[in-house]
C-alpha cells in the first residue's frame, strides 16, 4: 500500500521493522503510589483543566479559561497555538472534529468540520491526472498520492472554530487567537518530539519533490526550512506570514478565510499549480453539527461521531470485546490481546466497507452498532488461531502521527474533546502564497489520499463530497453524568487506542493517567476504506515492551505476526471529571512533548 509513500518516508523514518525484535530494558525509577506502569500521578484542578501536545498550548488555554473564557474560546486558542508550534500535525489547512458537552442542557454535541473534494473535477479526471503523475504510473495498489494536489480538501478547521465560538464562545475571537499570533511573531522554542518529526516531514517532502510527486515546495522551504533546515530542538522558531493570516480571520471572521482575501489568494495560488480547487469550493464550505453515537460497555456510555469518521469502529470493538470476561483473563494474558486484535479485524473489515460520507452513501449505523451484530461477529473468532483474512465479512441486508488532539474543561463543567489534522506527514506539502511574494504560513492537509477510486465503494471519490476520515474525538459518561473527554491521535490507530483505553478504565480500574501510560498495541494491515489490495496475511501485531516476552511468543504460536516496536501507539490526552466533587484530572501522554494542566 501508497508505495512511494514508503520509499519517501522510509529514507527519514525509523521503521518499526528494523528495531529491536525484543522488549528493551528501560532504566527508569519507581512510583512511590499509584500504578507502577504511570509515568506520573493526574494533574487535578477545580475551575478548570486542559490537556494538549505542547506545554505552551495548554498554558494558552489555561490563559484563556483564566480569563473568563469558556472551554471552547480555551480550546479554539490552544489549536491555533498548535498549528503554529506542531506544524507536523496540524493547522488551518486541516480538519477538526469535536465533541462539547454543554452544562447548561447536559447535552453533547457534535461538529463535523471536515472539508470537500473540489467541485469542478469528477472521478475519471482525478484518475487521468493521477496516470500522468509519476506517483500514478508506479502506483500498484490503485490509491490517491499522499501528497500533492491531488489529495488536497477544502481545510474546514476555521469554520469549525467559529462554529464552535457562535454556539459555546464567550471571548471575541480577537482575544482568543491574540496568544498565537503573538507566538508567530515573537516565535517559541520548538519542543524534542515536534523537532524530529519537523524533520523527518520536510525531508520526506524534499525526496517528494525530487520524484515529481509535490507541484512546488519552494513556499513549503520558505516557511518550514529557515536557513535550509527544519529547526531543531530549542530553537526559537517564527512565522510571521501565519500571524498575519490570522489576524485577518481574527479581525474579517471565518469569510476572511472561505470568501475573501484568503480564499482569493487560495484560489490563485491552485491555478498557478495547476489545481482544481477554486474560489466557489471555498465559500461553499460548511460544517455540520451531527447527534454523537454510543454503546453501553459494562454500564459506562461510550461516545463517538458517526462517519465520515472512523471512530464507530471503537464502539464496535467495545461491543465485541464485552462478551468477554477480560478482567479474569487479565492485561498479562495472551487470550486478552488475541481477543483485543480480532475484534479489531472484525471492526475494521466493517469500516472498510461502510465507512463513509452520509450524503453520498447509505451508512447502515443501526446495525454495524447492534449488540446482535457484535455476537455474530464474537462467535466467529476462534481463540486458538488468528485470522488471517477481513473481507468480505458479515454482509448487511440492504446497505450500500499526524494529528493533534486536545481536552479542555472550564469552571461550569464545560468539557471539549477536540481533534485537528493534517494528515499524513505534515500534509499534501502544498503552502499557499498570494502572488506577491507572501506566504499565508501554513500548509494544506490531504485528506484526500483516503479516497477510494473504486466508484462502486461508499467511499469512492466524487465532487463535493468528504472522505473517510480517521480523526476521531470520545467522550465517557455513565448514568447521564460526564465523565472523561479523551482521545488518541495517529491514523488507524485512534479506535483501536480509544478501545484500549476504556478497556483499561472500566475493566481494569486504572486513573485516567495510568490508563494512557499502559502497553498498546497496534495492528496493521487491515484492508482499507481507501482502495487497494483486501489483508490476506492476518497483518502485523505491534507491541510495546511493557508487554511480557511470553504473551508475544503464546501469539505467535496463534499465528499472529508479532513484532515489538517503538511509535505507532498513537497520543493521548483525556480529562475526568468527579461528578461528585466536579474536580478535574488531567492526563496527557508520555509519548509525546505535552502537558496536562489545571488551576
């Protein structure tokens, strides 16, 4: 799968494959109290809490709550501080995704803001640009490129800001987006993890260019690549082209950006690249508020947005794994993790075949969530050999690292679970200008790559439409009272990390700290909503070294693949709320630079 996309990154990437077969001993201290595993105790606050990747953004949205703005303002501050400080990951080219419940009705709502395919380019004219690329005569598994403009959407981050501010803000958004502007003038050290992929990212773009694949990149050099070179570790780094962009959406509103200079500018610049996005795709753009959806694992409420998302894929695999007594098998055993990666294959071979765009494609929801269906699909694994296959699963009757995520809380018991992304490896590698010879500093995602170009697939690509989307955000309640806003970023790993999460919380009783720090694992290969070749070779099972060496050795004699490796569990960050007490603890992952944070 997304061949050149391997060579390019493999060149700067440290491949899972290559370390170490075996577990390393890690030379850490011990914990006083509390789990062992945790790497720390959760940070608690009373008025309010936030959780992000980057200490400086959640000091922003500390900040904000401090002054009187609600968890929305907070987290709308702290996402554009981090499109800023963790360019790898996210930005206004992007898209978001949240999940806010309001303390006023008790309600959790739900925001959409992910953007469209361009109107004016239709399926078979996708696939004839591709067949002239040099990434489409080498492509053999039949997918979009990675990066480029052919995997360029409309960015729908902006929009999903101020529809976010209109319904919960409670600051002008001149205050809320002061703190990063002020950053992109001023600049800010960039932190060790954000340095490594900041330069794994524009390396990879560098061998991109090379190989034909990106239109330009000069713009790219220009903003990312002061003096040649991504900044390192403790480097104060500056975008002043950025500060300006958004003080014109601070000051013109979300239409600076969708119909005005900003998007004239876009428009421009796809022309003289030879893209298909136009200014009418652009004002076009809206995001939509959508109901969440949930399960009842062991009496806890689990809460997902419904597709384009990929997050149903959790609340499937809760429902499988609840047929299991999980806690007797215990985190050591191998029947746990057998029974943790099938449930996964069996939710996954749904999600390639379902997961989709509502307005283009009858999504069978009731059904992929029944607790029918997830005994059906339970009754199928068989606990002594793994499966090696996915396709075509259970048929219904009828039916057709790069991302950032957040969890913010305030005083009134406002919680906003928040994800943004822009995509695969920084994104498409595409920075717009306005033809003067200024930047608007920041990069366009591509998103698109996860188009299908099968057009029988409810997937498949066509004008206007969203693709399958990996971004996810969760949110816990029980008994109606909220409990924890969380997420995990990193592609396909996010539901399986979701999963893996409650699991650790309901099953096991870890802290929302704990329950973060715990061994993952990751399993690839499953087939994809995106096209290409169906899993026939069970995949691989990745592991952590927390993992014991046995339960490794007990898979493999299943069948599984099974390799330890460091980095594609994914970052999470959560918050939980007392819902006697209303004090807030905060996690924030040990795999990554950032900081939960409560006053």
């Amino acid at each position: 799968m997304k061949r050149l996309a391997g060579l390019a990154m493999g060149a700067v990437m440290l491949s899972s494959a290559g370390l170490a077969a075996e577990p390393v001993l890690k030379d850490q201290g011990d914990r006083y109290s509390g789990a062992p595993h945790a790497t720390r105790s959760a940070v608690l606050g009373l008025n309010g809490m936030a959780a992000t990747s980057q200490p400086l953004a959640t000091q922003v949205a500390l900040d904000v709550l401090k002054e009187g703005g609600s968890a929305v303002d907070a987290a709308i501050a702290a996402n554009a501080a981090l499109g800023l400080m963790e360019p790898t990951g996210n930005g206004i080219g992007g898209d978001l995704f949240a999940i806010i419940r309001d303390p006023k009705t008790g309600k959790l709502h739900g925001l959409n803001a992910s953007g469209r395919a361009p109107s004016g380019q239709s399926l078979a004219a996708l696939k004839a640009r591709i067949a002239k690329t040099p990434r489409g005569a080498q492509d053999a598994d039949g997918t979009i490129p990675d990066w480029g403009a052919l995997s360029v959407t409309v960015p729908g981050a902006v929009d999903g800001w101020f529809e976010m501010h209109a319904k919960f803000g409670r600051l002008p958004m001149r205050r809320v987006l002061a703190p990063a502007i002020r950053y992109a003038q001023q600049g800010f050290p960039v932190s060790e993890l954000i340095a490594e992929y900041w330069a794994r990212g524009t390396a990879s773009f560098e061998t991109l260019a090379k190989a034909g694949v990106i239109e330009e990149i000069g713009n790219m050099r220009r903003v990312y690549m002061p003096g040649g070179r991504a900044p390192k570790e403790g480097e104060v780094f500056r975008n002043p082209d950025l500060a300006l962009t958004l003080i014109e959406i601070a000051e013109g509103g979300r239409d600076a950006f969708y119909k005005g200079s900003l998007a004239r500018a876009m428009d421009g610049y796809f022309r003289r690249i030879g893209a298909p996005h136009r200014l009418a795709d652009f004002a076009a753009h809206r995001s939509e508020w959508v109901d969440p959806v949930s399960v009842n694992y062991r009496g806890y409420d689990v809460w997902e947005l419904p597709p384009n998302g990929q997050g149903i894929a959790a609340l499937q695999m809760l429902n499988i794994l609840e047929g299991y007594d999980l806690k007797a098998m215990g985190r050591a055993s191998p029947d746990f993790w057998h029974v943790f990666v099938e449930a996964k294959k069996r939710a996954f071979a749904d999600r390639a075949r379902f997961y989709a765009d509502p307005a283009f494609a009858k999504i069978p929801l009731a059904e992929l969530l029944s607790k029918d269906r997830a005994a059906k699909l339970r009754a199928a694994i068989d606990m002594g050999r793994a499966a090696k296959t996915d396709m075509p699963g259970l048929a219904i009757e009828g039916a057709g690292k790069d991302t950032i995520y957040m969890a913010v809380a305030d005083k009134d018991g406002m919680m906003v679970s928040l994800i943004q992304s822009n995509y695969r490896g920084m994104g498409s590698g595409l920075v717009p200008d306005d033809g003067s010879g200024r930047t608007l500093g920041f990069m366009f995602q591509d998103r698109g790559a996860q188009f299908s170009l099968d057009a029988k697939h409810p997937n498949a690509y066509a004008p206007g439409k969203r693709p399958f989307h990996t971004i996810i955000p969760a949110f816990l309640t029980k008994d109606g009272e909220p409990l924890m806003s969380f997420g995990l970023m990193g592609g396909a790993m996010q539901p399986q990390g979701h999963a893996q999460i409650v699991v650790n919380i309901v099953d096991f009783g870890m802290g929302v700290q704990a329950a973060g720090d715990a061994a993952r694992f990751h399993h690839g290969g499953s087939t994809d909503p995106e096209g290409g070749a169906p899993m026939t070779d069970g995949g691989v099972v990745e592991i952590e070294s927390g993992v014991p060496q046995a339960v490794a050795e007990a898979l493999r004699a299943r069948g599984h693949t099974v390799r330890y490796a460091v980095g594609p569990y994914g970052g999470y960050q959560a918050i939980w709320r007392d819902p006697g007490t209303g004090v807030y603890r905060g996690a924030s992952e040990m795999r990554k630079d950032g900081q939960a944070a409560g006053y």
